[in-house]
C-alpha cells in the first residue's frame, strides 16, 4: 500500500500521477541577484509558510531566505511580487 505524504496533498500531478515543479520565474530573479552577491553561500537558511497566499493561506510571503553578511544579517522575502509569472 502507497502511503500519502502530507505534502503530497498540495503537489501538482499530470495525468501519470506525478509531480509537476511549479515554475517560479520571479523567485529565480530574487535569488540570481542575491547569489550574485553572497557567491559563497548556495544554501541559506530558509523559512517557509505552510499555506501560501495565492492559495488562501494568510501569510502573503511565500518564504524568507537569511544570508550571513558578516557583522549583520540579510533577510530577503519571497512575497509581495509576481513570483509565479506575470499576474495582471
């Protein structure tokens, strides 16, 4: 028997039942420009939300990357922008 993962529940499938990424050309803008100015840091440490706004979660950013720049911190938020493509 197939166990169902949570997650699994919120992924898009195509018709062979398997999961489709969703393409998120504004989050690959976001974090090419912040790669380009922490080269050295490729994995950050990520905070996301469980329910995302554009699928009437509460939390209108879809995530929050923490970049270490030495005597401070940079947060940058995955929100408030056309992530997913072109909206209006």
């Amino acid at each position: 028997m197939n166990k169902l993962k949570l997650f699994d529940l919120f992924s898009k499938k195509n018709e062979k039942d398997e999961v489709v990424e969703e393409h998120a050309p504004g989050w690959d803008a976001i974090t090419e420009e912040v790669e380009r100015i922490y080269p050295e840091q490729k994995d950050p440490k990520h905070y996301g939300t469980a329910f995302k706004w554009r699928v009437r979660g509460k939390d209108p950013l879809d995530g929050i990357n923490i970049y270490d720049g030495g005597d401070y911190w940079r947060f940058v938020t995955y929100g408030l922008s056309e992530l997913y493509g072109k909206e209006r």
